[in-house]
C-alpha cells in the first residue's frame, strides 16, 4: 500500500503564538513513517505555506494518507479543511474525518453539542473578538459566583496542543477575566472560552477505531504536584512541550493501574457515548475533570491528538499491551469500506 504521511510545517506563518513549535508534529510524523515503512510505501510530505503539498500528494497517487496536520497555513482551524480536501481528492484519511475535527475544533461549539447529547461538561461560554465588555463582565460576575471553586478559566476557544492555556488563565474576579480576554483576542485572533474552573482530579481517556470497533484504552491521570495551589493546576502548553521547565515538573501524565470500579465504568461510558453520538472516526482523545461532588466533567474532544513518543496515547496503548505499528495497522484496517464509521456503531 501507498502511504502519505502529511504534517504541518507553517511555523513561519504564526510569527504571533511563541508557543508554535513544529518539531513535535514533525518527529511523530518520522515515527509513524517508521512504523509503516517496513511494510509499505511512504513518503513525508510537509504542509507549510503552500497548497501545492495537496498536488504533490496527488501525484504520489496514495492508497491513503496519515494525516498529523495541527492546523494549516498558520490557522488553526485549518486541519480539518485540509483533511475535507483530501476527501474531495477522492484520497481517503486515516483518522478523524474533516466534520469532526472541524466540530472538535471549536471548544465552545462542542460545548454545546456536549450538553446536547447529555454529556456533562462545565458551565461556561464564548466571548467573541469585539464583544460589549459591560456586558461580558456581568456574564463573568454570573458564572463566578455559580463556580464551585469561586473561579474561571479562560482560554482560546480554537487552539489545541495547550496554546494560549498558563498561570494567568484561572481568574477570581471579572476585571481580570476582562483582562485576559482582551490578551487571548489580541494574541490568538479568536474568540475566548470562559468555563468554570473545576479543581478536582484530571483525566484522559484514548480511543481509536480498529477493525473490529471502537477501542478503549486504560484511562490516564495527570498528577500535579503537591506544592500547587488548586488553581494552579492546569496543563498549559510549558506543561506538554516545554521539557525542564517548572509547569513540565510539577505535572505528570500517568496511567492509573488501580481506579475505582464506578469511575472507571463512568469514564468509560461518557466518553463512548460522545464518540459515538458524535460519529467520531479514527482515534481520539477526552480530557476530564472531577468536581467536589464526584460529578466528571468533559473538558475537551480531541480528534487529532498527539501521538509521538512519551504522550499519554502512548502509554495508554503501552498500557493495553498494544505495539504502535500494530495500532497504526488497526487504525489502517479501520479505513477499509467494510469498517469505515466503527466509532458510529459500535456498541
């Protein structure tokens, strides 16, 4: 089989977000080109400023593509257009299609389809670029004081991979919450998501569409360390790729050998139920918070999550006994006309 390995190389064109930094994608790129290599024909192919990446791949006439495109030409929200033109091309993707990384994309629509389907999620809203800031502040003072833990956090609603997320994101009054809405719209252009802040334990859990259905990894737990306050425990973006620093040491993304049955089961069962309600296809990733109550929360869907060496994807599948070239073979079997769309049947 022919195989087109595509990722984001567009660097140049977000000179505005310090924290965009190719070499992550890029190197799980070379790493899945050597999973796959030894059984079938490859080749990288680098999106960076151009479109001519899609001609170029046309021309390698692929079985498939593997898609690693976080966003597109500096936007992004462009990953999923990028995969909608692989699909227009007659060149079918392995992973997420283009509809559900586009609605997992935006935060706080998936807010909204979250609490559609009766998945739990935190209160919260969107702040448009622009928005009347008397107003805003009244909708932070109301969401304040509804927040078990007194507090906001606020974030962009259209970035992934922790861009935009750090210290100054969890606030306690509105005039702060102002403030750091007016940071997120100069820096990231877009609008900002404000939730209420939940301080209790975080997980993850990892999903992904083999041939015979939808697989359930072991779930995750980042683990924070214990000089943190409450609202100093969030995983930013110095937390996933910043190696060495203070908020990559004080957090630790773990497997949780032993969980009590009933979370387990509840984790388990939200995050199925969302995958296949939405119709999510490929692998995907949930991040979920507990709150006082023991009520779980679904943060974030992520529908193209990373899957280099050292993240959680990988210790769930390392977990589960599973090797990543047989993971990439599933995900590949899954691809085929009789398995497309086992995330949306399977039980």
């Amino acid at each position: 089989m022919k195989i087109a390995i595509t990722y984001n190389a567009d660097a140049a064109a977000k000179p505005h977000l310090r924290e965009a930094d190719p070499r992550q994608v890029a190197a799980s790129a070379r790493e899945v080109f050597a999973a796959l290599s030894h059984s079938h024909e490859c080749a990288l192919f680098p999106v960076a400023d151009r479109i001519a990446a899609l001609r170029s791949i046309r021309a390698f006439a692929p079985d498939l593509v593997f898609n690693l495109c976080e966003g597109v030409l500096g936007h992004s929200g462009w990953d999923a257009h990028f995969v909608l033109a692989l699909e227009l091309l007659g060149i079918p993707c392995c992973g997420c299609d283009a509809v559900s990384i586009a609605l997992t994309q935006d935060k706080a629509m998936m807010k909204g389809l979250l609490r559609r389907i009766g998945a739990p999620t935190p209160d919260g809203f969107a702040a448009a670029v622009g928005c009347p800031e008397d107003q805003l502040l009244a909708d932070l003072q109301a969401l304040l004081a509804t927040s078990a833990s007194g507090r906001v956090i606020i974030k962009p609603s259209r970035e992934d991979a922790g861009i935009g997320v750090d210290a100054t994101s969890v606030v306690a009054d509105p005039a702060a919450g102002l403030a750091r809405c007016r940071a997120l719209w100069a820096t990231h252009r877009q609008p900002a998501l404000i939730e209420a802040f939940i301080a209790g334990a975080e997980y993850n859990l990892a999903l992904y569409a083999g041939r015979r259905g939808l697989v359930t990894l072991p779930p995750g737990q980042i683990v924070f360390a214990p000089a943190l306050a409450p609202d100093q425990r969030i995983v930013g973006w110095r937390a996933k790729w910043d190696l060495g620093s203070p908020e990559d040491l004080a957090t630790a993304s773990c497997i949780v050998r032993e969980m009590p049955p009933a979370l387990h089961a509840a984790i388990t069962s939200t995050c199925r139920h969302v995958a296949s309600t939405l119709g999510l296809t490929g692998y995907c990733r949930f991040d979920l918070r507990e709150g006082v109550d023991g009520q779980l929360h679904v943060l974030d869907v992520n529908a193209n999550p990373d899957i280099g060496a050292g993240s959680g994807f990988r210790k769930a599948l390392a977990a589960a006994g599973v090797g990543f070239e047989d993971f990439l073979a599933e995900l590949i079997a899954g691809r085929t006309p009789a398995s497309t769309g086992a995330l949306r049947t399977a039980a």
